[in-house]
C-alpha cells in the first residue's frame, strides 16, 4: 500500500478473503485469480472500506448482490449482474444478507494484453473513460457469461485457456460500457487522450498537483491545444473540462470517503488556498465541500 489516504492494493496483497491466502498470488504476466464467491477461503465480505485496486476485478453476481461506491457513484447490484470494476477506481461496498453467489476474477492488463497486437489490447476493448461497467442481465446473457466464467475458473492453471476464456468474457462486456460522448460514434477513444486520461488518474490518487492542463501536455509530448482539440473530438469535452471533472470527481471521493481535513484535501489536489478550493468545489458541484461532506456522512 501507499500512503495515500485511501488505501491501494497491488495484485498479491489484497485483502480479498476473510481467511489468510495459502499461497502467494501469482506475478504478471500470470496474474489472474477466480474465485467462487460462495467458497470459504473465498467469502464475499459484507462490507468492505474505502480502497483502490491496481488491477481489474470482474464479478458475475448470481445470487446476491448489494451497494456498492465507485468513486463518486453509487451503484445498486442485482443478482444475475456483471460488474467490471477498472484499477484505480475508488471502491467500497455492502453487500445485502442472505446467499452470496457466483465468481469473481481479479486479472492484470499484462495478462490480458500478452501476444495481442495494440488494436486489440484491452484499452481497445474497454475504450471508454468509464470506472466501471455493469449490466443487469437477461437470463440468457447471464447464462452465456457464466458458461464463459465458469471455463475461465476451470482453467485458470491453463493460463492460455484461461486468457482466451477471460477475453471471450470482456467482448460480451464491451456492448455494454457506457458510452463516452463522441462526434463519432463507434470510434475508438485515441491512445492519447486514453494516456492524458490515465495519467490524471494517476496523479490525483498519488496527491500530486493536478490543475495545470500545461504540465499534462508536457508529459505527453504534445500542446495543450492539440490534447484539448483531440480530446474535444473523442469525447466532446475539452482537455480542460475532463481534468476538472476528474479533479471533482476526486474531491468527492475524499470528502465522503476519508476524514481528511479539507485543508489537507485541498493541498492534495493542488490547490494552495482553502477558499480557492471551496470557490471551485461549490462551482463545479453545487455545495461548499463542508457541506457535501455532511451530506454523506451517513454512508462512511
């Protein structure tokens, strides 16, 4: 983990059963895990805190389900559902009483991507900006991802079968991502404006100042003209605006999820001055962040 104030799991030190895990979980390019949510050694916790994961987790919820916080949503997960939920994505959840059933995967982008060519890597299959994806399905669609799900866990020590079977499953997933806004639909998110995307991410969950568009295109080789009129293409908002809804997106996730005073919380995000931060805040969200954070006490 990292000092953040919320914490972040690399692939083989999540906390991911109730039980102590017998042996160390496998190291990219190996790494992909299934378990069975109903398993002992496998147990679905009721509640789980505020995390982040640095890789992907992939859950068929048969029976079951619950609420569950992504970022800064909420979302509500019925039995014979799917959910994707992509690293980095700020997570907690609790789960409703009664059985829990079905799989769930955690997988590295290595393991996906090895032998795969860049335009059938997962950031093209997954080519949207989304933090999740969910889909309550149809009977047979879910019967279809679990004939898929249940090969994938029947093969997991067959890392080839196991990829082909966790890819098949991903390609039933990517008709259902949301859709970022595009002038063209159907076209793939651009390399670039996936890697300014990222590399957003990245900053705000390590604490480092996020505000300056220029610092971004530096990184990135490009002007920030150019990244802002690439992403406005893609995605129908300038570099500018994916950065601050990024930024706000942070700032709630930090109010509702962790105690840090707003001064600290502020300087987290770049901002030098409290009133400056709580100017924007209330600007790009509607309540000071005072008030947000009241707002949602009651569901830390």
């Amino acid at each position: 983990m990292d000092t953040s104030p919320i914490p972040t799991f690399r692939f083989n030190n999540y906390p991911q059963t109730e039980e102590p895990v017998l042996s160390p979980l496998p190291e990219a390019p190996t790494q992909v895990v299934v378990y069975r949510r109903e398993e002992r050694f496998a147990t679905c916790r009721q509640h789980m805190e505020q995390h982040r994961r640095q890789f992907f987790k992939l859950s068929l919820v048969e029976q079951g389900g619950g609420t569950f916080y992504l970022n800064d949503e909420a979302i509500s997960v019925a039995p014979n559902s799917v959910l994707l939920v992509m690293p980095g994505t700020a997570l907690r959840w609790h789960l409703h009483d009664g059985p829990q059933t079905g799989l769930y995967c955690f997988f590295s982008e290595d393991f996906y991507n090895a032998g795969l060519l860049p335009n059938y890597q997962l950031h093209a299959v997954l080519s949207g900006a989304a933090p999740y994806v969910y889909h309550a399905c149809t009977p047979t669609e879910y019967a279809a991802l679990r004939q898929s799900g249940e090969q994938l866990s029947a093969q997991q020590q067959h890392l080839e079968k196991a990829r082909l079977y966790l890819r098949l499953l991903l390609t039933d997933l990517r008709d259902w991502q949301a859709t970022p806004n595009s002038s063209s639909s159907g076209t793939l998110v651009p390399a670039l404006v996936q890697q300014f995307i990222q590399l957003v991410d990245v900053r705000l969950a390590a604490g480092a100042p996020a505000l300056v568009l220029d610092s971004y295109a530096d990184a990135l080789a490009v002007t920030p003209k150019h990244l802002s009129a690439v992403c406005r293409q893609a995605t129908g908002q300038s570099a500018a605006g994916l950065l601050k809804e990024k930024v706000a997106t942070e700032a709630k996730v930090l109010l509702s999820g962790t105690q840090l005073p707003i001064s600290e919380l502020s300087y987290r995000l770049g901002f030098y001055d409290v009133a400056h931060f709580s100017r924007w805040f209330k600007q790009a969200v509607g309540h000071t962040p005072s008030a947000y954070r009241t707002q949602f006490a009651a569901y830390k």
